[in-house]
C-alpha cells in the first residue's frame, strides 16, 4: 500500500526509527515487567525465558 508506507516513512523521520537495525547485538536488556492496574512491577528473577511469559 503506497499511503501506508508514506505514514510509515513519516513515523521513521519523525521519532528517528531505524528498523533496519540488528538488535541481536545490542547492549540493553529487556525485563518481564507486571502490570496491577495502572502500577508496573519488575520481580527479581535470578533466570527467566521468554516462554515463562506467554
């Protein structure tokens, strides 16, 4: 779709997305974050996967 891609290239220069990126090597970590209502909680967790989360 040509009018999606537009808005999409617009969203790419607007928040500086590069979504070509290879995030396999970043340095960050991602945490399993909780949600009660509107309060958000990450539990210590010596080990955890991403499948204790589906």
């Amino acid at each position: 779709m040509p009018g999606n891609q537009n808005k999409q290239d617009a969203e790419r220069q607007e928040y500086g997305l590069d979504l070509d990126v290879d995030t396999s090597v970043s340095d960050y970590v991602w945490l399993p974050v909780r949600f009660d209502g509107e309060m958000a909680y990450i539990d210590w967790k010596d080990e955890w996967k991403v499948e204790d989360y589906d």
